[in-house]
C-alpha cells in the first residue's frame, strides 16, 4: 500500500498564494479563482517515492441570481431536447434495421458459399471422371490384345 504526502501551492497572476493544500492519494480540493489570469499549481512529493500526479482544473463561473434561467428561458431547451430524444430513437431504429439486413446478407453469403464450394467440388470430380475414362478409353483402344479391323 503506497501512502504518500503531497502538498500543492497555487499561486495567482499578481504572485499571490491563493491556496496551500496538504493532501494524501486520492484527495479532491478546489478553491475560487479572485481574478482572471493564469494560475500556477506546484506541486510537491514529501516522500522519497517518485509518484506520478493526475490532476483536472474545470474552468467556470459562479452565476448571479439574475444570470439563472428562467422558465421561458428553458421551454426553447425542452422543445430542442424533444427533438434530440425524436432523432435518437430514429437512429437507434435505423441501426436496429441495419443491424438485422446485415444479419440477412451474411446469412445468403454463407449459403451461397456452401452451395459454390459443393458444386465446385462436383464439377473437379466430374473432371477427374472424366479425364480417367478418356486415358481408359485410350489405352484400351491402342492394346494389341483387341483386335480391330482396320482398313
């Protein structure tokens, strides 16, 4: 089990500390940004263990009560996410569809597969026949045991 200390400082674009944070694995902290700019976060391993650090910054602003939607704001939204949730079952029935002609053509590619690869096999045995009874037919003829009239 690895148990490690981190400490992560951010600093402000005038270079002031904003936030210091004392944490272990795991650990979630968030803070407000004062003012625009770029932030610097530096972090630091108190133990003697290279550890690797994932971190995720989601940049975003608090509204104002006047800033929240209000109803009429919202019935636009609604009308827009019916329409998305109308488009989304049309999709999923025209890949329902897809999915099942798919199934139909693999099937009628295998079958006919099969019935190729079975007259093939009947048309080189029918060759085979062939070609066997012609080399009969031909030694038989030139035998001089038979004897033929021959003009």
């Amino acid at each position: 089990m690895s148990y490690y200390q981190m400490s992560c400082l951010v600093t402000a674009p005038a270079g002031t500390v904003v936030l210091t944070h004392q944490g272990t694995a795991g650990e979630k902290f968030e803070f407000r940004a004062p003012r625009r700019g770029a932030y610097k976060f530096c972090f630091h391993n108190k133990g003697s263990a290279p550890e690797n650090i994932a971190f995720y910054v989601h940049v975003g602003h608090i509204p104002d009560a006047h800033d929240l939607a209000k109803d009429e704001h919202l019935n636009p939204v609604n009308v827009k996410i019916a329409e998305l949730r109308e488009a989304l079952e049309a999709v999923s029935a025209e890949q329902q569809y897809l999915r099942a002609r798919d199934l139909r053509h693999r099937y009628t590619v295998e079958s006919t597969q099969k019935r190729l690869l079975g007259y093939t096999v009947a048309e080189y045995m029918a060759l085979i026949v062939a070609s066997l009874s012609q080399v009969y037919l031909i030694r038989r003829m030139f035998n001089k045991r038979v004897g033929y009239n021959r003009v």
